[in-house]
C-alpha cells in the first residue's frame, strides 16, 4: 500500500442532537441581536463562529476532551463499584437470613426471638 495517500483523521467526539439544535437555534437570533447594535451583534457572531469553527479543533488539540471523558468514567466506575459492592452484600445477608428463617431449629447464633 502506497504511503504517499492522505491519512483520514477521525473526530474523537460528536455533538449531540440537543446540542445542534441549540446552534440553529443561535443561528437564528443573529437577526434579532442585529437590532440591538452592531457591537453586541459582532461579538455574538464572533462567539458562533468559535463555537461552530474552532470548539471541537481546541478540545481534541489540547486534550481536554479526552481528559473529561477519562474523569467521567472513572467516576462512574468507582460509583458502580460502591452499588456494586452494597447491594451484594444485600443479597448476601438475605440469602443468610432465608437459609437461617427455614430452618426448624434455632441456630445458636441467632438472637432470642428471631
């Protein structure tokens, strides 16, 4: 395979549908900021041209992407983990407790009136 073909480089993220339909939702109140003067109206088409342009190039250059997802997900592994490990010990003691309510003679660690 020759190496002189361009690479293709893939996007690391993409924006979700709420998202786009917030920019279009942007991209059609140019016309009402217009009104209220040319100074707001450059700096919010200035703000929408950052934000359809250069956004996603700054998050996957600088890495910040990446590092956010990798946060997100280990704060969602430790969470699952301490779920995890609660509710096995739910089933644990209730499987304990079933073994120990059917039987017909008390076990001797049981309390008094169990």
């Amino acid at each position: 395979m020759p190496d002189d073909l361009p690479t293709i480089r893939h996007r690391q993220f993409e924006y979700s549908p709420l998202l786009h339909g917030v920019y279009r939702g942007m991209l059609w109140t140019v016309i009402p900021v217009a009104l209220l003067g040319w100074e707001i109206l450059v700096g919010y088409v200035s703000l929408l041209l950052f934000l359809g342009f250069g956004l996603r190039p700054l998050l996957e250059l600088t890495g910040l992407y990446r590092l956010l997802s990798h946060s997100m997900v280990v704060i969602q592994e430790k969470t699952d983990e301490k779920f995890l490990k609660k509710r096995a010990e739910e089933i644990d003691r209730k499987t304990r407790d079933e073994k120990y309510r059917k039987r017909r003679l008390k076990h001797p660690d049981l309390p008094k009136h169990w």
